[in-house]
C-alpha cells in the first residue's frame, strides 16, 4: 500500500458540491413553496458580508494550504499540517468559509428553506467528510 492510499480520507463527494446540493434543493423547494421570512434590507445587509467573509476566508485558507505545500482537495493525502492564519481558529477553515457563503446566498435569496436544510448540509459534512478526515 502506497502512501498516497494510506492518507487518502476517502471522501467521495467533494465537500462544494454537498453545499451547493443542498443550496440548490432548498432554492428549489422556496421557489415552489415560496415564503419570505426576512424583509429585504435585512436579508442583505446579513447576507451580503456572510458571502464576502467566506470567501475572504477561503482565499486565505488556500494562501495557508499553498505555503505550506499540502493538498486542498480532501480526497488527496495531507503532507503538511497547517497551524497558521485561519487554521489558528479552526481545522476546517474550508468548510467554515462553504458554510458562510451557503447561508448568505440563502439570506440574499431570502429562501428560508435553503437555511433550514443547512443543519442536513452540516451533518452530511461532518459525518461523510470531517469524520474520514479526522481518522
């Protein structure tokens, strides 16, 4: 067995795509059961900088992952453990930043379906993502 099979987490479904799945679903589901629950300007000025701090945070969770040589894609091994900028507060800045932009595209949209799936969205990450990369 290679080292590259012996590291690998084994996830399945690249963690973006299990966001922007259930995102998508709960888009749907408030277009077809249509409902705001936020008036306009709240929705934004909620939704607007949850989208732009996730995205500030991946770009530098990438800029920590690159400097330190190791993989960003989850289904590649590790080679480095990364203790510096947003991995000084979380292991999992990635899915910290997925989870901020999810909600504010959710807020922005004022689709309260797509918030009240983010629970589904966080338990299939943990349990079919964080959990294999944790073992």
């Amino acid at each position: 067995m290679n080292n590259e099979s012996q590291d690998n987490p084994g996830v399945i479904v690249p963690p973006p795509l299990i966001y922007a799945g259930t995102l998508v679903v709960g888009l749907l589901l408030n277009r077809t059961f249509p409902g705001k629950f936020l008036p306009r300007p709240i929705a934004l000025v909620l939704g607007i900088p949850s989208i732009i701090t996730g995205i500030l945070l991946t770009r530098s969770a990438f800029q920590e992952m690159r400097r330190a040589h190791t993989n960003v894609n989850p289904r590649q091994p590790a080679t480095a453990l990364v203790t510096e900028g947003p991995f000084r507060y979380t292991r999992n800045p990635l899915y910290s930043s997925l989870t901020l932009i999810y909600t504010g595209i959710a807020l922005v949209a004022n689709a309260r379906w797509a918030l009240l799936l983010l629970p589904v969205t966080l338990l299939i990450i943990n349990r079919a993502v964080i959990d294999r990369e944790e073992r």
